[in-house]
C-alpha cells in the first residue's frame, strides 16, 4: 500500500465520520461558526459557573463574619 492511498484511505474515513455525526461537508465555514457560537455558550456558561460558587462563598463570609460580630457585641 502506497502512501496515496493510506492518504485517500483516510481522507475517505473522515469525511465518511462527519458525515454521519451531521456535518455539511459542502459548508464548512458555517460548521465552524456553529462550533465558534457553542464554544461561546460553554465560557459563558463556565463564567456563571465560576460567578455563582463566588457569590456563595462570599455570602457564607458575610454570614460568617456578621454572626461572629452578633456574638463578640453580645447581642
């Protein structure tokens, strides 16, 4: 087996695989912008992730800290 066709072999296999996973081959700009919006949606989705365990941590502190100031004024 010749290097071509170790090279037509898999050119063949990838599109044959993306065909089937639902890519249009005869459009490959517009899968890449679809793979551009959803990597998009995952940091934006990983930002109101790393947002809300933020927001948890610093109103457990405030919690924290307002609870030890009630005990020390004696109230």
């Amino acid at each position: 087996m010749t290097e071509a066709d170790i090279k037509r072999i898999v050119a063949e296999s990838v599109k044959q695989t993306l065909t089937e996973i639902g890519v249009n081959l005869d459009e490959p700009f517009e899968f890449q912008k679809d793979m551009a919006y959803l990597r998009g949606w995952r940091t934006s989705s990983d930002t109101i992730k790393r947002q809300s365990v933020l927001t948890a941590v610093g109103l457990l502190t405030a919690g924290f800290l307002g609870a030890v100031l009630y005990i020390i004024r004696g109230h």
